[in-house]
C-alpha cells in the first residue's frame, strides 16, 4: 500500500501557489510511478499489475484523476466520503477552527483502531495550520473537465459514505459506479469502512 498526500496535508511541504491543482498533483505521481517501476525491474525484474486506488474526500477528485489519466493502469477505484464539484463545494469557505475541533473529537473516538486518531489528527491540524491545502483542494474543485474525466473512467467504482449528496454527484456521472453500504459518522468512515475497501480492492480480478 503507498499513501499518497495531498499537498499542503500530512506530512508534505506546503502547498504551491498557483498552476493547475490536479494535474500538478498527477505529474508529480507519475514521476514517482515510473521511478519504482523502473526499480522494481531492476532489480527484482518485475512488472507492474494492475492498481487498486483509494480517493478519501477531496482525494477522490485526484484519485478519479489518476484513474482517468491511467486506464491501463487502475482497474478498481474507492471513493470514501468523496467530495464533489457541487455549488456548495465550489461556494464553501475553508473550515474555522470551531469545526476542525469538532471533527478532532469524532476522531478522538477512533482510540479503538490503534494509530487511526493520530493519523487523522495530524490531517486536521495541517488545515488549521493553513499550509495551503485548502486553497489548492478548492482550486480542484474549481477546474475544469472533472465531468468528462469521470464519464470516460473504465475502472470499477464503488463510493462509500455516510451522506448520499456528494456520493450521488459521482455516481450520476460515473456509469459504472455504484454505492456500497451507509456509514453513520462522515469523520471516521474512512478507518470504519477500511476492510470493506480492502476486500473490494483485493477480490480476485
């Protein structure tokens, strides 16, 4: 499993001024795909199968993007709580730190799953840093082709979350997609439903 950040979340730099948000992201990507490949046939002589992806939030914009640009390449894709390209999302202002305290809490909950509060607690609190990847994930959501990109995706989809609103906006436009189950807490659905997704990723092709 390779854990890919968003720019300005995590562990990264801060986010780029300026320039496209999701290609940027893609280039990058690639740069890093081709330099493994090359290693692994290197030195193990292996070929690259094909990928499972997972798209967490705003992740699935870049994650549909991966998928689109790399047919051959992703065959199954997870979109877990994704975030569309709605009037409401394009219009929404980043979060306060009133509600990034009220997601740290949901968070807090997750001490059952060894690692998970950590993990999530440091992607929240890079937004409160403002290291620029919320204007950078609101420059995703603003640009354009994302219908097209989404029409055009052969990889089999499911969309997994607890609010139908932004998962329907992907499904309406992504033909093969379809819903898997109903998660009751947006905040922790990506560590609650993290076996359904590996299950999904991993069926035998």
């Amino acid at each position: 499993i390779v854990a890919l950040d968003r720019p300005g979340y995590g562990s990264t730099d801060r986010a780029a001024e300026g320039g496209p948000a999701v290609d940027g992201w893609l280039d990058d990507v690639d740069e890093y795909l081709h330099s493994i490949e090359r290693t692994a046939q290197t030195i193990a002589d292996t070929d690259f199968g094909p990928i499972g992806v997972v798209g967490w939030g705003l992740g699935a914009v870049y994650a549909t993007g991966l998928a689109a640009r790399h047919p051959e390449l992703v065959d199954r894709l997870a979109l877990v709580e994704p975030t569309g390209a709605t009037r409401a999302r394009r219009a929404a202002a980043h979060d306060d730190d009133a509600a990034i305290d009220a997601r740290l809490d949901d968070v807090d909950a997750l001490d059952r799953f060894p690692g998970a509060s950590d993990r999530l607690g440091l992607m929240l609190e890079s937004a409160r840093r403002g290291d620029g990847g919320e204007e950078l994930d609101r420059r995703a959501v603003a640009e354009n082709g994302v219908d097209d990109r989404l029409r055009a995706l052969a990889a089999r989809t499911v969309t997994i979350s607890s609010d139908d609103s932004d998962a329907n906006w992907y499904l309406k436009r992504m033909p093969k997609a379809r819903g898997f189950g109903t998660w009751s807490n947006a905040a922790t659905t990506i560590v609650e439903a993290w076996p359904v997704v590996l299950r999904f990723l991993t069926a035998k092709r």
